[in-house]
C-alpha cells in the first residue's frame, strides 16, 4: 500500500500508463474521497511545467478542465492528486462504437469549452484523443445518459504554455491524432489541436472502422499526404457508414477543423 497526502493506493489499483506516468485510483478514508494518482518520475522532462500548468488551470474554474486537488514530492517520484473521472471516453466509444449526432454536440460543447479555457491560459494540449478525454456522472447516478456526463480534458503532460504569436516545435503526441504540421516537424500553434479534435469528433460520430479507413490514406505515404494538402493539391476524405446518421452542418464543422 502506498500513501501520498492521505490517498492510498496499491499496485494494482492502475488505471493507465504512459510515456509521463502511470496514473493510480486512489482512495482518502478520512475525507471518503476518490482520486487519480498520477507518479512521475521527478526531473522528467515536461514534470515541472505539467505541475505548473495545473496549478495555472486552479485559478479558471473551468468545469471541463481535470483539476489538481493536491501534490507531493517523495525522493524521485512527483505524485499529482486528480480529481477522478468515471471513465475515459475511448471506454465510452467502446461500448457504443459511434455516437448519435445529439450526444456529440453535447460532448464536444464541453470539450470546445475545456480548449477555449486553455487557449486563453495560453496553453497548448498537444494530445487530444479519446483517452484524455474523461467522462464524470455530475450526479453519481447509477445508470447515467450522455446528458449526466460532464466531459473533460485531462492528461497534460505533453501540454506546454506558448504565448501569442509563439510557435512550438516539439514533435509529440499520439501520430493517429497529430496534425499535419507536427507530423512534417514543422513550427506550429493551438491550430494543432483543432486538427486533433477534427479527428476525435470524427472518430465519435462515424465509428472506429470508417475512422480508421479516413486515417489510412494518411499512414500509406505520411510525408507525401501532408505536403499534398498543405498546398491544396488534396483534401482529407471523409467515409461514413450508411447508417450514420449527420447533419451537413456537422460535416462542414469537420471539415472546418480538418484544414
């Protein structure tokens, strides 16, 4: 068993790994609270400015931003104190593979909202996917619909502060949601996470199996898609199943994000 702050958890309470941590359920007996554990190693790269953005995000008060509700540092492990989500939307999409066009307008309100709160805390995400997408049942109800979820972005250990008119140009994130510029190397802004969500919403609204056939014309040539469209030679195309049900408002949306 382990203890940072009066949470406890053990080994086999893991809810996830990554390149940055692995995140922990854990739980406060005191206070009756549960909570994700995220352990990084302390010094990491990225470990210092993750903490910083989340101590950043506590003065907005954004309800689709995962909050910091503690931090420890114990020998060469930093240990943030999250607020917990029920689920990820990547298990959400499991279970229901393709959303109706009513829930993802209302999932990706909040998740437009979260975006917006950090564009104007001038932070960038840089990993926009269904895992980092959290979903929290506002009223602990035993068997929610959509509209008892509220959505929120989390994981922000590839996220950096990048000021007006700065670009980054770091390569990472996940390379099936990574936008184009990223991809070539080149200098970038918050745009790329606009791309990032073109696909995720795209992913939400048309199914895993036409998602994947719309990202193979990409993962065949990379290089030679990307410079094709960036200078307009082809765009994006979109594959739907015959029984997705959308809006051409909603393509157009897609569309809009995906340039």
């Amino acid at each position: 068993m382990f203890y940072v702050k009066g949470f406890h958890y053990k080994e086999s309470d893991l809810l996830g790994s990554g390149t940055f941590g692995k995140v922990y359920k854990a739980f406060n007996p005191d206070t009756k609270q549960s909570s994700a554990i995220k352990k990084i190693e302390h010094g990491q790269r990225g470990s210092k400015q993750e903490l910083e953005i989340f101590q950043k995000l506590q003065s907005i008060e954004n309800e689709n931003l995962i909050k910091l509700i503690d931090f420890d540092i114990h020998g060469d492990s930093m240990f943030l104190i999250l607020e917990l989500g029920d689920l990820t939307l990547k298990e959400y999409l499991i279970e229901h593979d393709h959303l109706k066009e009513h829930v993802v307008h209302q999932f990706f309100r909040d998740i437009a909202n979260g975006l917006r709160a950090l564009k104007n805390a001038n932070i960038i995400h840089r990993d926009i996917k269904p895992e980092n997408i959290l979903l929290c049942n506002k009223k602990s109800l035993p068997t929610p619909a959509p509209k008892d979820y509220v959505v929120k972005l989390a994981d922000f250990g590839t996220s950096r502060f990048l000021q007006l008119g700065e670009l980054a140009q770091t390569f990472c994130g996940t390379i099936t949601y990574m936008a184009p510029e990223i991809q070539l190397r080149k200098r970038y802004n918050n745009s790329a996470d606009l791309w990032s969500t073109g696909l995720l919403l795209l992913r939400c609204i048309a199914g895993a199996d036409c998602f994947l056939h719309t990202i193979s014309v990409m993962e065949d040539d990379l290089a030679t898609f990307f410079l094709e469209y960036e200078n307009s030679a082809k765009s994006l195309p979109l594959h739907f199943n015959s029984d997705c049900e959308i809006s051409n408002g909603l393509k157009k949306i897609i569309e809009g994000l995906l340039i």
